[in-house]
C-alpha cells in the first residue's frame, strides 16, 4: 500500500513540475511576442521620423537595422520555444495518462483489499453463526 502511495504521489510531482514547465513556457513565449511587437513598433517609429523605409537606402536609420536583427533573433527563439512547448504539452499529456493508471490500479486494489476483507469478515460470521447452532443428532 505505502509503495503505491508513493508512486501516486511521484506522478502527481511529476504532473504538476510538466505543467509548471508547460506554463513557463507560455509566459516566454508570451513576453518574446511583446517585445518582438515592440521592436516592429520601434522600427516602424524609426522609418517614419528618417522618412525612409528601404532598408537597402543609405539614409536608413540604424537603429531600426539593429531593431530588426533582434526582432527576428526574438522569433527564431519564439519558433524554439514553440517546439519546446509542443514537447512539454506532450511529455505532461503522458505524465498525467500514467498517474491516471497508477490511480486506477490504487483503486483496483483498495477493492480488492476490501472485497478481501469483506468476504473474511463474512466467513468469520458464518463459522461463528455455525459454532453457536445446537447439534440436532
């Protein structure tokens, strides 16, 4: 009994670390998009006082070419944690399938045991039921 005890609770650590990953996970993700949606703000505001928006163009400002790079470092990144949180999602789907099973087979054998229990007590009310009849020979 304490075994599987332990192993219900060895799964549901391991359920609820999956789906702290899972969550931080989304709150990168979610802070990468600001600051890349940011960053195109910033670009946009950068082309718009240099009054130039061809990259290519001498005059373009460099801190918009600067602001670019690390927007697009931003979404390579965002695109790894993306595969990332893909991953996690499914290792946390696994991890919950098995403490699942582990907490069927707990309550399969919490039944057995009580079935067993049961059926002691019962054989031990019918021995002292018979042990108290008189003998009729």
């Amino acid at each position: 009994m304490k075994s599987r005890d332990s192993l219900i609770r060895l799964r549901r650590f391991e359920v609820d670390e999956k789906k702290q990953k899972v969550v931080d996970l989304e709150s990168m993700i979610d802070e990468f998009r600001r600051m890349a949606s940011d960053l195109d703000r910033q670009i946009e505001v950068e082309q718009q006082k240099a009054g130039v928006s061809d990259i290519n163009h001498y005059a373009y400002p460099t801190f918009a070419k600067a602001a670019m790079q690390r927007r697009d470092n931003l979404m390579a990144s965002l695109k790894d944690l993306e595969a990332k949180l893909e991953e996690a999602r499914s290792e946390l789907a696994d991890s919950f399938e098995d403490l699942k099973k582990v907490e069927l087979l707990e309550e399969r054998g919490a039944a057995r045991d009580r079935f067993a229990r049961e059926k002691s007590e019962q054989q031990e009310l019918e021995h002292f039921v018979t042990a108290r009849q008189p003998d009729n020979h």
